[in-house]
C-alpha cells in the first residue's frame, strides 16, 4: 500500500496527521507522544523494507488515539500497513 502524508497540524489534544493511502484518506488524531512513536516505527519499518526480499510480516502495531496503524513488511523491499478502527 502507498502511503503520503497529506497534513499534520497541532491540536488541542496532541497532533492531527492526515494520510493518503490506495484505500482513500486515513485521518488520525493523537497525543504528541503516540505520533512521535509511529514516526520512529515508520522509519525502522521503512529501513527493514529497502532490505526484505521475501518476509510478508507485520511488525507493529502503534496505538494513536483511537485507531491502531499496523506496519509490516512485504516481499521485494516494501512496507505494509493497516489502519484498524476502534
């Protein structure tokens, strides 16, 4: 799944981003801390990615807000991810 960051602004509450997917926009809203946390678990899912050949594996699972985004790897150096609702 393709992933670009559409928007993130600073709320009340902690930060909102906004992301585009092949599934359509995926909006979430969380404390600075939870949003930090997912930066850092896109990064290390990022580097893992650019070296996998053959894993089909989810690694993460980050809590923000009120939505789960998990992150993963897919065969020939690519990244997945999930956004699950609670």
């Amino acid at each position: 799944m393709s992933l670009e960051l559409l928007d993130a602004h600073q709320t009340d509450a902690g930060i909102a981003v906004t992301f585009a997917t092949d599934h359509g926009v995926e909006p979430l809203e969380g404390t600075c801390e939870e949003v930090a946390r997912l930066a850092q678990v896109m990064r290390q899912v990022g580097a893992l990615a650019a070296v996998n050949e053959h894993d089909h594996v989810w690694l993460e699972a980050v809590t923000v807000g009120r939505a789960v985004v998990q992150l993963g790897l897919r065969p020939g150096g690519q990244a997945r991810v999930r956004f699950l609702r609670a």
